[in-house]
C-alpha cells in the first residue's frame, strides 16, 4: 500500500476543513510532503518526518483562523483596521498574557510548552490565553 492511499482519510479531513477557508494550498502541500516521503519508502522516517510537517502545517493555518475570526483583526494593517496584531498586544497590561500570545501566535509554541517555558500548569496556561482573547477583542471594538 503506498503511502497516500494508506492516509487517504487524512487528507479528505484536510481538504474538507480548509477547501471552505480558501485554503487549498494546505491540502497541496499536504499532498507534496507525503509524495516527498515516498522517494525512499524503506525508511519509515520519512514519512513520519512527512506527518510531522503536515500537522506544523495545519498548526499554523488554525492559528491563523483564530486571530483573523477569534479576534476580529489581522496580523497586518488594513484599510478597515488600523491596527496590528502586534499593537494590541502590546495594550495588554498583563506581561503574562502577552508572553502566551506572543509565544503562541509568534513562535507557534503549544499551550503546554507555553506552560513548561513559563512555569505554569498547562490549564492555567488555557484560562489566561481565554481571557488575553477576549480582553484583546474588547479593545479591538473599541478602538
């Protein structure tokens, strides 16, 4: 069984949840990074190495659909919103809500890394990035 056939499923999965984002890219890649793997498919690293980079992947496209929906706001400046990610972040008055965004949406660490990097327990980690959103999505609206 060759590898795409033995992660079809996975990347229907793929392809569902992003082909609504416009983002078909992902599930192309997808795609690329599993055919890459099949260049020597006697080494089973290679397609784990190939699994790994597809969930980097995905990772960071949810990351992404968080702040453009879960905060109302974009990482650049537009013409509706003359404010970056990067600003209004910086208006948070709590250092360590800042230092769990700017790790998690900049360095795309994990909750739990963020917990191990900070020295906090992975639930305390989740409670303050909850509020961080919604204390950011209040000061975006009123901006």
């Amino acid at each position: 069984m060759d590898i795409l056939t033995e992660h079809k499923d996975f990347l229907n999965r793929i392809s569902n949840k992003y082909k609504y984002l416009g983002k078909e890219d992902i599930y192309n890649q997808a795609v690329i990074y599993l055919l890459e793997a099949c260049a020597d498919p006697e080494i089973k690293d290679n397609e784990a190495y190939a699994l790994a980079r597809i969930r980097t992947l995905v990772r960071k496209a949810d990351r992404e659909k968080t702040i453009n929906y879960g905060l109302e706001i974009n990482r650049e400046e537009t013409p509706g919103n003359n404010i970056s990610f990067e600003e209004l972040l910086d208006k948070l008055t709590n250092n360590t809500q800042k230092n769990i965004l700017n790790l998690y949406y900049n360095y795309g660490f994990t909750q739990k890394e963020i917990a191990e990097s900070l020295g906090l327990s992975q639930q305390y980690v989740s409670k303050l990035y909850k509020k961080s959103l919604s204390v950011l999505n209040k000061k975006a609206r009123d901006l």
